[in-house]
C-alpha cells in the first residue's frame, strides 16, 4: 500500500483499483496537457529540493527494502533533511505500507533515535493546501510514527506559494485511517467499483475512456448534467438507478432529499427526459425571459489565458453586422507576457466603436477577466461600468432549458446543434501548452492554431445563442398559442 494510492483513491475509489489491478496497457495516451503539468510538477520539485541541505540515502529504485534501510541508516545518524526516504511498515498483520515522503525533516524532541524526531514534507503543484494532501501528510506520519517511535504533531507542505503550509497530523489522523481502510477493502475486492463520471475529476485520468465506454453502455445517471455523487446515492436509496426510472420520478419526491431542493428536483427529472427523449425541453423559468429584437451588431468575445502566468493572452472579438451581412474577427494576441496592456487597449478601442453592441460570452470568465484587466491597467471604473452592462453570458441563457447533452460546456451544447471546431481535439489545455511551448519555440504554428480556436469559440458562442434565441421565441409562441385555444 503506497501513498499514491491512497491519492487516487481520495479522488476516484475506481482509479485506485485499476492502477492496481487494470491492464495498464489499455490505458489513454497521456494528454499534451497532463504531460505538461507533469513536466511543472518535476520542476516544481526540482526547484523546492535546491533550496534544502538535504540528502539521499543510495538504493536502487524499486528496491525499497534497500531504501528503507538506507533511509533508517541516515534517520540514526541524525542527517538534516533527507530527500526521497522510504519508510516500511506493518498494517494489521497482513499490509506493508510504504511511505515515500519528498523530505524527512530533523526537529527537537525524543524518539528512537535520540533527541531528535522527522516530521514528514510533500512538495506539490497545488497553489492551496487541498484535503487529499492534507491526508497523505497523515498517512506518512503514521508510517514515521512506527519507525522512530513517536507521531510527529505536523508535516510541511511545500505548495506553489513562498510560505510553507503546516498540517495538523492529530485532526487528520481518524479520517486518514477510515480512508486507508477503506482504500484496502476496495483493492481487495473482485470487481471494480462503480464508474461515475465526474468532468472535472476524470478529464486527466487515463482510465477516462475505459470509464466512460462503461458508462455510455449502462447509460448511466452520471451522464446526466445535475447528478452528483451525492444526489446519485439520494436516488440509489429510492431505486432510481436508471435514465429510464428518472424521468419517471415525481420531482415531489426529491425535494425534501439532501441536495435538492424544489428547483433542483425539477430540472433534474426535465434533465433526464431530455436526454431519454433525445429533445430540448423549455424550463418554467423562461416565464420570465423576454426575446429582445436582434440587434443590429454584436459582438461575440472569448479569451484565451495562461494561469500561471496569470496572463491573458489572446482577446478575440467576432463582430456581426446584420445590416451590411458581414462578419469580422479580430484576434488582439499578446506575443509576449508584455503585451497584456496593449492588446487590453486594443480590446477597448474596438469594443468602443459600437457602443450599444451587446458582447456575448460564454460563463463568467470574461467578466472577471474585464475586470481584472481594468483595475491592472487603471481603465476608469466607470468605464468598465458601462462596459459590462453590455455582457450577456450565454451560458445563463442555456439554463432556461433542458438539452440533451451530458454537460453544459460550449462544445457540448454547440456539437450537438451540429457545429464543429476546424480543430476537433483542440481545447482550452492545448492552448495552455500551445503557449508556452510558443514561448519557448518561436514556432508560429502554435500561435496560429490558438487564434484558430479562439475563433471557433466565438462562432460557437454565435451559433448556440442564435439557436437558444429562436427556441425560446417559437418555444413561448408555440405555448402562448396553446393557452389562446384554451
């Protein structure tokens, strides 16, 4: 039992029994993005271990019971900061666990070995001191505890921040335990667990396409855009385990469960009717939406960002003029990290030529963004003010019905209308990577295709808004009609 896979199974129990028992080569292709943040990881890493006095013991790699003794060897002698230590140990008469913390750090106090104890330090990616790590810190320290005799009362997190994050090993000790326990009940078992799809969690697994295959076959609830691991057991309780049974349920009986509500109860059962009958299906909510007259111009906006570089590099613009027919894209693209100001400007100028020109956007980033970039570059409040009274986030308007799709990004929904990206793998990662291997290149190509996607985002923002647009409006007179015959 190692670390890592108690890591993986805090974040799926499914991942950690493949990585244990899966046929590795079935595997996905890691991504450019996952090969990316394994490369900042490394650095990271790097970086964090050339700023400690530390030392490692000599073992071969897989060895660990050489590295255990070569770890136990220099613990004894009393060494500093030991890097890359292994740690061995019993668990309930039939596990070895093995801890691998990234430092073993030398503290006063009284353990085995003298007047001295180690406290456990991971060095991590995350900006934030996540629960997962925070658990991991609690499960080398009760590896550690067995070698030197006594628990160490914390553990250092070494996080993408200067200071160092200290975790309370006694708060997370009983939660690290039941995880443990729970983590080897699972690997022990037969068959894996259930699949649940989660986007966010599963985008960078590589057992992704495996997981999704099941669950595409089984049609399961995961699928369907409101179903959280939460809600999913709520409804297991009920027996509704099926798309079929969803769109059955009484929205009554789930109101009253913990994480639903009236609304939520729903829109859930109109979500799954959706997908089961493979139609849009207009919410109660638009009761209140009005269909404003088509302007004459709009403007579609997208932004292109690289997070570490807390940079936003590329503002696209696509400008329709229905009165004259023509459509115009403009790409305000910062080449360097240093022309975040200028193409900021160039943004502005152009947004201000049509001042009564709706920008349509898709989510909150480019309000945040707008916001963002005025205080930095000291745009007067008013003027941003003015400028955001003009946003409409076309994803608000994607709430008002109930598609048949499995989540409410832009490519789902615009795919399922029938629009296609010039790039069909391309997303907001590749970009990510696309950029800074642009900066380390100079290879223009990758410029290229990141404005090529920007592009087809805005056009993508257009094509959903048109069509939520006319659904409404038909959708509304179709029912206006109905309550006329009435």
């Amino acid at each position: 039992m190692t670390a890592e896979l108690l890591l993986q199974y805090q974040r799926c129990q499914r991942r950690a029994f493949l990585d244990t028992h899966g046929d590795r080569s079935q595997r996905d292709t890691p991504s450019e993005f996952l090969l990316r943040l394994q490369q900042d990881k490394v650095i990271h890493h790097q970086n964090a271990l050339a700023q400690q006095n530390h030392q490692q013991p000599d073992y071969y790699r897989g060895n660990w019971q050489a590295g255990a003794i070569a770890t136990l060897e220099l613990m004894q002698q009393g060494v500093e900061r030991i890097s890359q230590g292994v740690l061995l140990t019993n668990y309930l008469e039939k596990y070895t666990l093995l801890s691998r913390p990234d430092l073993l750090i030398k503290q006063p106090g009284n353990s085995s070995f003298g007047d001295w104890i180690y406290i456990p330090a991971q060095i991590e990616l995350g900006k934030r001191p996540k629960l997962e790590y925070q658990i991991i810190a609690a499960y080398n320290a009760h590896v550690l505890e067995q070698i030197q005799g006594i628990s160490p009362k914390s553990a250092w997190l070494f996080l993408r921040r200067p200071e160092i994050y200290t975790v309370d090993i006694a708060r997370w000790t009983a939660q690290m335990q039941r995880s443990l326990n729970q983590c080897l009940e699972i690997l022990e078992a037969e068959l894996a667990p259930e699949v649940f799809i989660s986007r966010q969690r599963c985008n960078l697994c590589r057992w992704y396409s495996q997981c999704y295959a099941i669950a595409k076959s089984q049609q399961h609830l995961s699928l369907i855009p409101g179903v959280t691991p939460n809600r999913y057991t709520q409804l297991q309780a009920l027996n509704v385990v099926t798309l079929e049974a969803l769109t059955q349920v009484n929205p009554s009986q789930l109101e009253s469960l913990p994480g639903f509500d009236r609304q939520v109860a729903q829109k859930l059962v109109l979500q799954a009717q959706a997908v089961f009958e493979n139609r849009p299906i207009l919410l109660d909510t638009t009761d209140s939406i009005s269909v404003s007259p088509v302007p004459l111009i709009e403007l579609y906006f997208d932004i292109e960002a690289e997070p570490d570089l807390n940079l936003d590099y590329l503002l696209g613009v696509l400008v329709v003029n229905r009165q004259t027919g023509t459509e115009t894209f403009y790409e305000f693209l910062a080449e360097t990290p240093a022309q975040e100001e200028t193409i900021w400007q160039q943004f502005l100028d152009l947004v201000h030529q049509y001042p009564t020109a709706p920008i349509y956007h898709f989510c909150s980033y480019e309000v945040d963004t707008v916001k963002r970039l005025g205080k930095l570059y000291h745009t007067p409040r008013q003027q941003i003010k003015t400028l955001l009274a003009r946003f409409v986030d076309v994803y608000e308007l994607t709430q008002t019905v109930a598609l048949p799709v499995e989540n409410y990004t832009l490519k789902a929904i615009a795919r399922w209308l029938g629009f296609e990206w010039r790039d069909p793998h391309a997303n907001g990662s590749h970009c990510i990577y696309w950029y800074d291997q642009w900066l380390a290149s100079g290879d223009r190509t990758l410029l290229d295709a990141i404005v090529r996607y920007n592009e087809d985002d805005c056009y993508a923002t257009r094509y959903v808004k048109d069509w939520l647009v006319d659904f409404i409006a038909s959708s509304s007179s179709t029912d206006l009609q109905a309550n006329c015959s009435q």
